[in-house]
C-alpha cells in the first residue's frame, strides 16, 4: 500500500475532511476518507497529534461511567470521562479539567497514564491517552447545554448488569468488563 496524494475536502468547526489516494497492493488506485480533528499538513503528519483522553476513575471498590446521549448515534449509551486536550494544557491539567467538567469529582490521584493510541483507526487519525484515576468529591454538572450526561459510580455486580443490558462506547465496554473479571 502506498500514499499517493491527500487532499483535505471539508473544514469544518471540530472535524477536518481528508481523502487519501492510495495505490493498493493490486496497483489500482484506491479512494479511502478519514476524518480528523488536526490540520495536517502532509502524509507524514497523519496520526502524529495526541488530541484528547479518556478517563478510567475509581472511587474505593467502584468505577465511574458516564450515561450520556450521544448525537452522533442519537441515544444514551455508557461512556468513560473523556474530552479534548485545550492548546498549551498538559495532560494532567486536561483530566483534571474535564473530570471536573463532567462529572464534579476532582483528581485525588493519577494511577497511570497509558502512551498515545488511536481511538477510530478505521475512519480517523485521532489519537487519545488513555488514563486511570482516583476519583473524590460529590457529583455535579458543569457541562455545556449541549451535553446530557449523568455519572455514576458502579459496583462490579452493577457494571455486570449494565453489559449484558446496555449499550456502551468500546472503550468503555473494555474497562467495564475489566474492571468486573479484575
């Protein structure tokens, strides 16, 4: 497979459109679109900008999802913390600031922070950090009036549950189900 030519076809206020023309292992021409949250400058910049994280929190023997709508799928599904990191914010600041965002806990300890991977490699070049936190304070909503999310902490017998009944992001589903085996 090699990388012929990319061109950027839309620009919009979150997402930058981009369609890449490769030359396939057949040596046909193969038309592929991604969509990124980056303005990339060339085929060597693809995939290379951390933009967000995504948050793994636990309170004692508890773990915190998120029930929030989702306008990309148009439902409520089961969600980690996550968010976009802000220009010139560290990635410590960026999970204190959008665990608070979301959900009204602050940061009682940084457990781990997992390298840089990528979260919809199928169709994005978007790269996240995956974290995992300890988590206190009392619940609060500080998001937009664009977000509709509820968060919670869970026990392992409750997240059992919520996977067999609900529909959750992939990321979510993974540490869920961990979390309940571990």
């Amino acid at each position: 497979m090699k990388l012929l030519q990319m061109e950027k076809v839309k620009d919009g206020k979150y997402l930058k459109n981009y369609e890449l023309t490769y030359l396939n292992k057949a040596g046909r021409e193969k038309k592929y679109e991604i969509v990124s949250r980056s303005e990339i400058s060339g085929p060597e910049a693809l995939g290379r900008q951390v933009s967000g994280v995504s948050i793994v929190a636990y309170h004692e023997d508890k773990m915190l999802l998120l029930r929030e709508f989702r306008m990309g799928v148009n439902r409520f599904i089961y969600n980690l913390c996550a968010g976009m990191i802000n220009e010139g914010e560290s990635i410590e600041e960026c999970i204190q600031r959008e665990l608070y965002e979301e959900t009204g806990l602050s940061v009682k300890r940084i457990r781990s922070i997992l390298p840089p991977s990528f979260a919809a490699v199928a169709f994005s070049d978007v790269k996240t950090q995956i974290t995992f936190v300890d988590a206190e304070g009392i619940f609060a909503d500080h998001t937009s009036e664009n977000e509709q999310i509820t968060a919670a902490f869970y026990t392992k017998e409750e997240i059992r549950e919520l996977l067999e009944t609900e529909e959750f992001s992939s990321r979510a589903q993974l540490a869920a189900y961990y979390f309940t085996i571990s």
